[in-house]
C-alpha cells in the first residue's frame, strides 16, 4: 500500500461503518477517492475486519463486512471471561502442583533408601563400569529423581509427538511423555519402549495430559504451500478441504489472507469466486514449506483422563487413598491424639492432608464429567472428516445415504464401522458448511447433492490447467 492509501483509509472506514455491504465502485463514487487507492484500502480493511467476499450472477463482486465491523483480533465478553476463567485454573494447579510436589518430597525421602538399594543392583550387574563412575552414576540420578518431582510439564516438549489410536480406531498425535529416570537411567541401547515416569503419572492423574496444539499460524503455512503447487490458485471449497471450516469461516479465511499474501479476489466465466496468489508464489528460496495435511487425514486428539497405563493409576490411587484414610483415622478415628499436641497432629497429620487427598481425587472426577460431552464431539468431528474425505474425493456431485456411508467405511477399513444412522445425523452439519442440498427420492432414500462444490473444484481445476507456471524468478540481470 503506498503513502496516500494510508490516509484515504479512514475515510472507506466511515464508510464502511454506515454501508456494509459494497462494491469498490459503489465505495470509490460515494467517497470520492480513487478506484485504485479504493482498491488498496478494502485491503487494508480486508486485514483489520472480518470480509465475506459475494459473487452476483452477473459477475460482480461484493464485500461484505457483516452487520457490524468486527475486528480479527477481537474478542467476545465469552472469549474474555474464559480467558479469566482458563487464569484461575492455571494459577490454581501451580499451586495444588506445588502441593503435589511438597508430598513427592516427603515420599523422596522415606523411599530413598529403597531407591539406592534398586540403582546398585543394577549398577552392580553392569560389568564396565568402575566404583568411581557408578559413585558418580548414583550421585546423578539420586539429583535427578528429587529434580523430576519440580519438572510439572509432563510431556518431552512441544515437538516431541508420536501416534496413539482412540477406541474407535483413530490414529491421532499424542505428545511424547516423560519417562522415568530410573528408566532412561537403566534402558540399553535400542530399547525405545514408552516408560512413562511416576511423577509425570502423577500430575496428569490429577490433572490430564495436554492434547497437540496446532500453532496459529499452521493455516497460513498450509495454505502458501497448497498454492506454491496450485500455481497460486484457490477456491474457498479446498481452504475447507484443508482446514475442515465452515463456509463462513472459509470465507473469512480467504479474505485474511488476500490480504496478509497480497492476492486478488477473481472471477471465472462461470462466477466462481477464487484468489489469485501469483506473486506469492513467485521465489527464489525453494525449500520446502509447510507440509499439506488435508482436514481428514489429521484426526481429533483424544481428551484422555489421564493418559496413564491402569496399573499405575491404580497404583497412584491405592496411595492417595491410604493417605486419605489414615489423615481421617486422625481427626476422628483411633488415631486421634489427646493433650497439647492435639490441635498440631489433627490439622498437619488429619485436616491437611484429609483436604489434599480429597482434591486429589475431586479434580479427575470432576474431569471425567466434562469430558463427556467433549468425548462425544470428538468423535462426531472425526466422523465429520471422513464425510468430507468421500465427498471430495469421490468426484460426485450426488450421493445417497448408503452410497455415502459404503464410500466412508471402504476407505477407511480399519477404524470404526458407520451407519446409515449415524452417518445422516452428522451430516446435518456438513450439509449447511458445504452449502449442499438433502432430500428424499422416488425411492424413499435420503440423497445428498453437491452441486455448488462440484462445479467449483471443476472450475479451478481447468484454471490451473490454463495458466502458465510463471513462478520461476528468470536469470539475474542486475545486481546492485
């Protein structure tokens, strides 16, 4: 955008606010200014507000700006009370963690003695090493055992991932946790099992283990590979192919990053709406960008309780409860202890360790109830994606509700089977996000017809078969 486009920009902006939808000639005539520097400003707007983009039957193109300009950035009263709401919680297991941690101490010590007794023996059945690097050894992982009870992030780290599968058959990325010292103390080379640590068992017994978070920015990413491939074309059909949005939201999307990758908003003969990215797509570093991972072929994250095998909870279990009954044995039971260390023993030995143990276990109950309903969605949103892989991917504009469910459960065999039942509740769903059309036929089947989006991939795939790769630089011809 050059000097003068940045001070015409409040003007399109006062315009905008009193007419939210337009075209760049209705905007350029109402205020005066240039259809080149209009042009420049709805860009510029296109990045501040959320923008739909509309294509009239006769090839003209809309802005729409929705009933209210609405900031990218901005924020619902919902979005900031859960925000406050997601602070608490985490100022609160910082806290309970410490408490956690304070316990693990004590445990340290009472078991220490155990602890060194199991490190000689396996030390003592390594034949290599001498006395003073087995003193050395113990004196290591002695520091590490009482470190690993303060280390409360329980995963190996943000871009340690591996696969796990759900029950229904899901293969999914999973966070690679923590193992126990004692186990990376002792495994042998090549041994790469998972051996989760205690500690780490511990904390997301109380609390859960953190699912894979995708980065901001992976979207964009996707997209500036999609179309260095795609010869810097795109329909808003394949942004949701690609992120799995509704066709609002790809709406939106497409619009963010016209303006964020410098792209013009096109129409085809047949008043299919697509970007045009060709300068992004114009480089000279060639490395490999983001890789494309199309929304079905990346399942939901499964919302695990506490992602521990069941001998350890039960292990984890079997401890707090017996902490929890002998604190109670204390306050009201023979434990109770008369005279002036009465009022110390009943809260340090009873009420305080009572409250913790029954937070201990209060936290994962509670857990377990607000995962239902979003076990319930995370498996519907796994179904959703494999819908949208066979509608795709099958280059039919109409399918049946057998056909349909037949296309969904061959392609992925090994994972959950669909019904017809289940199949036609989700897509209640997919039908209004793919703008498509259901009904009944002459034969009583349930029919789904796709007729906008088929037209659509037709459209942008004879495009890119007409234009010229123009996305090589050339040779230098000047260099200053």
């Amino acid at each position: 955008m050059n000097k003068d486009a940045k001070s015409y920009f409040p003007i399109l902006e006062k315009y905008a606010q009193k007419n939210k939808q337009f075209t760049i000639n209705d905007a350029a005539s109402v205020t005066g200014l240039p259809v080149l520097e209009t042009e420049y400003s709805i860009k510029e707007m296109m990045e501040k507000y959320d923008c739909k983009l509309k294509v009239t039957e006769n090839g003209d193109l809309i802005y729409d700006f929705g009933p209210h300009l609405k900031r990218r950035d901005a924020k619902s009263f919902a979005e900031y009370f859960g925000q406050f709401l997601d602070l608490l919680w985490r100022g609160f297991t910082v806290f309970y963690k410490f408490m956690i941690s304070a316990f693990l101490v004590v445990y340290f010590v009472v078991f220490l003695v155990i602890v060194i007794g199991v490190v000689l023996t396996v030390m003592s059945g390594s034949k290599n090493d001498n006395s003073s690097k087995g003193a050395g050894n113990l004196i290591y992982l002695m520091f590490r055992i009482f470190w690993s009870i303060f280390e409360w992030n329980t995963i190996m780290g943000y871009n340690r991932t591996y696969r796990k599968k759900d029950r229904y058959g899901y293969n999914y990325k999973h966070y690679q946790e923590k193992e126990g010292v004692l186990a990376a103390f002792s495994k042998k080379d090549g041994d790469s099992a998972d051996k989760k640590g205690f500690v780490a068992s511990v904390y997301d017994f109380v609390f859960g283990p953190p699912r894979v978070q995708i980065s901001p920015l992976a979207n964009m990413q996707e997209l500036a590979s999609f179309l260095r491939e795609n010869k810097g074309l795109v329909c808003t059909y394949e942004i949701q192919a690609l992120a799995g949005w509704s066709r609002d939201d790809a709406k939106n999307f497409m619009t963010n990053a016209l303006a964020n990758f410098n792209g013009k908003a096109e129409i085809s003969d047949k008043a299919v709406l697509y970007g045009d990215f060709t300068e992004l797509i114009r480089r000279k570093d060639k490395k490999q960008g983001a890789p494309i991972i199309y929304y079905w072929d990346e399942y939901e994250p499964e919302h695990e309780l506490t992602g521990n095998k069941s001998v350890m909870d039960l292990g984890i279990f079997a401890m707090n409860a017996f902490n929890l009954i002998l604190s109670s044995l204390v306050i009201w039971g023979p434990l109770a202890i008369a005279g002036s260390a009465s009022l110390f023993f009943s809260i340090f030995l009873g009420w305080f360790p009572f409250a913790y143990s029954m937070i201990f276990f209060s936290i994962p109950a509670l857990r377990w109830l607000l995962l239902i309903p979003k076990r319930r969605k995370q498996h519907l949103l796994n179904i959703r994606k494999r819908l949208m892989m066979a509608i795709f991917q099958e280059q039919s504009a109409v399918f049946t509700l057998n056909q349909l469910t037949e296309i969904a459960n061959s392609q992925h065999p090994k994972e959950e089977k669909l019904n017809p039942k289940l199949v036609q509740n989700v897509m209640m769903d997919v039908i209004l996000d793919l703008e498509g059309d259901s009904f009944v036929n002459n034969k009583g089947e349930v029919v789904y017809k796709f007729e906008n989006l088929d037209i659509e991939l037709d459209e942008i795939e004879k495009l890119r078969n007409e234009k010229k790769n123009d996305s090589n630089l050339g040779e230098i011809v000047f260099e200053s």
